[in-house]
C-alpha cells in the first residue's frame, strides 16, 4: 500500500495521541521562539511543540490541497530545504497526498548544488526556511522552473509566500488522490564522486519496505517513544522514524545535538530508543564519564535501546556504552539512498559480540559479494557488496548510464568493498568509491579538489577520508605544489575558507601525489599512505578487548 495509508490509518487509531513533539533547547529563554506561529498545530510553549496525529494529518492535508489547487498533481516534483522543525514531515506527507513527487534536499549545501538538484529533480515549488535565505535568492533567476517559492519561519524574504498562511485557509479533507505501491514518491540526492550527487528515485513500495525493515529490527510498537536527532532530509534519520510511524508511536525532534540536549530530551521525554551517529556517542559518553557531571537530575529507566548508524562503529565505543548501560539493545545498520536507507544490512540487537561488522542481510533483503565479473567471491574473500529487496531505487533519474552501472538484474551495486567472515557477518574493507563519510556527512573529494586546484601554488591535490576516533574519518588533502612555489598550511587553511565549513580539509599535507599511467590520481596508494584502514583498526580493536 502507499505510505500515505499508514498515515490515515494512525489519525483513525490515534488521532487525539501525540505524534511529534519538537524540542528546542537553545531558544528555551528567547522570546521568539514562544511566539512563532504554526498551523493549528498544537500547543507551543517555550521550547517544546506538540502535534498530534490529527494535526498531523491536517496539515498535511492542507498542503496537498493547496498543492492541488495550483496545479500540482501526479508525478509533478515539489522540494523540501528545511532543517528539522514541525512543519517538514506534514509539508512531506502532503506532497506525497498530490501523487506528487517529494525531493528533500540537504539545507547546508552551496547555492550552485541547490540549484543543480531543483533542475536534475524537475522541482516546481520549493518550501524552504530562514537558514537559506541568502541562497536561494542567489539562484532565483536561473530556476524558471520554479513557480512557487514558499517559505516557513521568521524573516520572509518578499519573494516567497508564507507556508503557514498560504494553506490555512483551505480544507484538511483528505484529496484521497488514488496512489498504489508502483507509484513514484521521492527523489532522495545520494553522494557523488565526480561532481554532484545523484537523483534517486524512489516508488512508495520503497518507503513502506523502509517501515517494515525499521520495525522488524527493532520491535517498535505504539508505546516507544523514538528520539530524532539526524536530519530529516537524510534517509538515515526519516526511515529509522518510519519504524515508529508504521504503529502509531511518538516521536521527539530534537532541534541540535550537544550531548546535554541529547540526554536531557531523553530523560525528560521518556525516550525508548535513540538513535545516534558515531560522533553524537562519543560526546555523550564523554558527558556521563565526566565525575564533574551531575546526573542526578536524569532518569534513563525507559531507554531500552541505541542504535548507531551512518558509518562503521568502533567495537570500543559500545563497549564503553554497555558498561554505563548494560541493559541497553544495541544494534547498527547499513544501507544507502539508493537501498532506502538503513536496514538492508543490519547487526541485530542479538548480535553485540560482533560489533565491528555491518551484520547480516535485512529483513527482506538479500546481500552478496561478487568480484569484477560479478561472481560471487569464496567467504572470507574480499569484493564489491551488492543487495537486492523491495526498497532498491527505481533508477538514477535521467542518468541512464549511472544506473545501469548501478542495477543489474535487481541487484544493487553498492560500490562499497566487503568481505564476510565464517559466521556470515559482513564488514566493509572500504569504499570503491571515493565519498568521505565525516560523522554521517557524504562529503566528495572532487568538490573540494575542485575548489583547491585553484589556488595558484597547486599542482596536484588529492582528497581522502583520514581515520577519526571520533568522526569515523576526516578529509584531507595531499597537496603537491608547483616547483618553485610555497603555501603554509596556515595559508592553505585560509584559502579554504571559500569551501562550506563541512566540506574544507581538516587535515593538509604537503606530499607527492602519485598517478597512474593515464594520469588518474591513485587514490588506493594514498589511503594506504594517510589514510588509515579502517577494517584493521576494528580488528586491532577487537583482540584488544
């Protein structure tokens, strides 16, 4: 069925109950905040809204009849450039109530990558807030395809409309626009290694597997209380959700993520199950380990359950976490956009002796490893991880090639290198393609090689992820200079401030940069150099304990 019914299902079941409820801490003493206006939804007071599930839905019915109502229907393309706040799962669920197409889209990326994935979606409206202003009144001009800009929060610019008033005023009837599972319903942006991301499109039969998945994993039901922290335009984060969606239960936006935030939402919203990336853990534990803390004020008897995902998991880091919370389920998962996120490879919560490893198939997912030619490697070799599963995207949205490159025979090729051991649990060796993963965040190293090749002393760059105890890993950049010319790293670092501050290099070395025969930089060679490996330092780990 189309993810819209569960929906409805859960205004029928609970429409009184609370379905989400946003936690803004940082704004707790301000003023503003209390003032904000939303649609009806609920209750705000100081740093805390409620919505219940019949809010929810009105105001996602709202939105689609008002998407109607300017002629936005079936398979047209609306995108989201919202950081978490009330509005945005109501906003995206009444695109998909249209037929139409939603496209979330990361709100930390430069103006040129907005622009590029309104025009590679097709996007006829875009809802965006206060946080992108500026960029996107930068590229107004070159989107004609644009048609309606709408906008949510304070300081609208003159040449958006207001979300809040624009759909106020009309009814919250469901359009009950007919939708099956073979309907598309979102186009999610993926990394890339050689410029922009790509386009994935993604059926409804995608996201109800991602709530499926969700739950059987991690045995949700009406009473958990699900702490979301990651960004929604994430599947990391939007999916992990869904679980929780599928029956009925609340969940809690925490706008930021200081680990006293963390804790404190937990504490004091019951929170059951947290889900966290690897960075998030380490400054928690950091705060709970600190003997100058004090965590009397706190009560965690109701949180049964952490899971950690967006990047691989160091086995010490839940070793640490159980020793303050032995009772806790842990698990990890894998996946990517192009798998619907999370969940195709997932660690079980039975399964904490083998942390360390990515685990075992999904529920409804099949996973294998293959060599060059697509054969399936002996166990304990090591290939390319490919997985098959009703969640696997249609295609790479008019990228013919990246997507036959991608899909093969209902396989999809993850890019990412793996082997399994003698039980059957999986664990990535690295990553056939380039992307860096910084604390959950893709970063592409052709962006930022891209941007450094303009400085006037370079003669070659190269970017890798550089191994982080606490990231995961880093970017940096192994600059080799023009003969005859210097830069400190002090003026490189300067020089860098032009990238957007999650994209610049932590970590600047002046080296060679070694290439192969047709002039191609050998990244292998340079991970082996700086980079680190990231399945050795789990090994290292794990006869270590």
């Amino acid at each position: 069925m189309p993810i819209v019914d569960i929906l409805r299902k859960n205004v029928e079941l609970y429409g009184n109950d609370d379905a989400l409820i946003e936690l803004n801490y940082e704004a707790e003493d301000k003023k503003a905040w209390s003032e904000l206006e939303l649609v009806e939804p609920a209750q705000k007071f100081g740093y805390r809204s409620v919505m219940t599930w019949k809010q929810f839905d009105d105001t996602a019915n709202r939105f689609a009849n008002y998407l109607l109502s300017i002629g936005i229907g079936k398979d047209d393309k609306v995108a989201i450039l919202l950081m978490n706040c009330m509005e945005w799962l109501p906003a995206y669920f009444g695109i998909l109530k249209t037929g139409a197409w939603a496209v979330p889209l990361n709100y930390r990326i430069p103006a040129d990558e907005i622009q590029y994935s309104l025009e590679k979606s097709e996007a006829s409206v875009l809802l965006f807030g206060e946080s992108c202003i500026e960029r996107v009144e930068s590229i107004r001009d070159n989107l004609p395809g644009i048609r309606e800009y709408l906008y949510t929060g304070s300081n609208k610019p003159a040449f958006a409309k207001d979300f809040t008033s624009s759909i106020l005023d009309f009814d919250t009837t469901d359009p009950m626009i007919p939708l099956s599972d073979d309907d598309f319903a979102a186009i999610y942006f993926s990394s890339g290694t050689t410029g922009f991301p790509k386009a994935i499109l993604h059926k409804h039969q995608s996201l109800m597997c991602a709530c499926q998945t969700e739950q059987k994993h991690h045995g949700q039901t009406k009473e958990d209380i699900f702490l979301c922290i990651p960004p929604l335009y994430h599947t990391g984060a939007k999916m992990h959700w869904f679980g929780s969606f599928l029956v009925g239960g609340k969940a809690v936006l925490l706008r930021g993520s200081k680990a006293e935030w963390i804790l404190r939402a937990a504490s004091e919203e019951k929170c059951t199950i947290v889900w966290l990336t690897v960075p998030w853990t380490q400054d928690v534990l950091c705060l709970l380990e600190d003997d100058n803390f004090d965590k009397t004020p706190y009560d965690f008897s109701h949180w049964r359950m952490l899971h950690i995902g967006a990047q691989p998991v160091p086995p010490s880091l839940v070793a640490r976490w159980l020793k303050i919370f032995p009772n806790h389920q842990y698990d990890t998962n894998y996946g990517l956009s192009e798998s619907i996120g999370p969940g195709c490879v997932h660690l079980g919560v039975e399964n904490t002796h083998k942390v360390g490893a990515i685990g075992v198939p999904g529920y409804g997912w099949e996973v294998k490893i293959v060599d060059e030619n697509g054969e399936k490697v002996k166990q304990g070799d090591v290939g390319e991880l490919c997985v098959k599963g009703p969640g696997v995207m249609t295609c790479y949205y008019h990228d013919e090639e990246a997507t036959k490159a991608a899909l093969k025979d209902g396989w999809l090729y993850t890019g990412d290198v793996a082997m399994m051991d003698p039980d059957g649990f999986i664990y990535l060796v690295d990553r056939k393609k380039d992307v860096i993963i910084m604390g959950g965040e893709n970063i592409y190293p052709v962006q930022i090689e891209s941007f450094i090749m303009k400085h006037p002393a370079v003669k070659s760059v190269g970017v890798i992820g550089q191994f982080h105890p606490r990231l995961g890993e880093i970017p940096a950049a192994i600059i080799e200079l023009k003969e005859g010319f210097t830069c400190t790293e002090e003026e490189m670092n300067e020089f860098c401030q032009g990238l957007p501050r999650f994209k610049r290099p932590k970590k600047i070395i002046f080296a060679p940069v070694p290439h192969n025969p047709t002039g191609k930089i050998e990244k292998p060679k340079l991970r082996a150099m700086y980079g680190g490996n990231r399945l050795v330092a789990f090994q290292n780990e794990i006869q270590s304990e």
